[in-house]
C-alpha cells in the first residue's frame, strides 16, 4: 500500500490501515510525507516500529509528477533485499 501526503488525521483511516497491516502479514506500507518524523512519534503503534511500513521523507507533488512514485517503489523494493519490505 502506498500513501503519499496524507497526515494520518483521520482516526478512521488510520483504523482500515491499520487493520489492512494486521489481517494481511504480506501487505507493506510505503508513506511519503515531508513530515515522517513527526508523523513515526505521534502514530508510533501504526508507523514508528513496524518493519513492513517504510517512511520516505518528501514533498507530494514532485513524487506524483514525472513518474516520480514508480522510481520510489522500485527504488524501495530493490532496497529491501531480505527485509520483510
């Protein structure tokens, strides 16, 4: 699952979210937001210390331009050799 820009204030998203994380062992999480670090230390049970969420630190616009998200999915996944990402 990717989630780009979002500021996981919505109770009832992060909810389905985090639902989707524990009902599927496979599924991963890939978030992109300028604001990561803020974002790990106020959702820490859902974000901060899961092995299979991914946070990428950068702007919304210049990752959903120009192809931009493909390059980051690729790049992430070549990465994670042996990680459960």
């Amino acid at each position: 699952m990717v989630v780009v820009g979002y500021g996981f204030g919505d109770e009832y998203v992060n909810a389905l979210i985090d639902q989707s994380m524990r009902s599927n062992r496979r599924l991963r999480l890939l978030v992109v937001n300028r604001a990561t670090d803020e974002l790990a230390a106020q959702h820490d049970q859902l974000l901060g210390s899961n092995r299979r969420v991914k946070l990428e630190k950068a702007e919304a616009r210049p990752i959903l331009e120009n192809h931009g998200l493909k390059a980051l999915i690729k790049k992430t996944l070549e990465s994670a050799e042996g990680d459960p990402f």
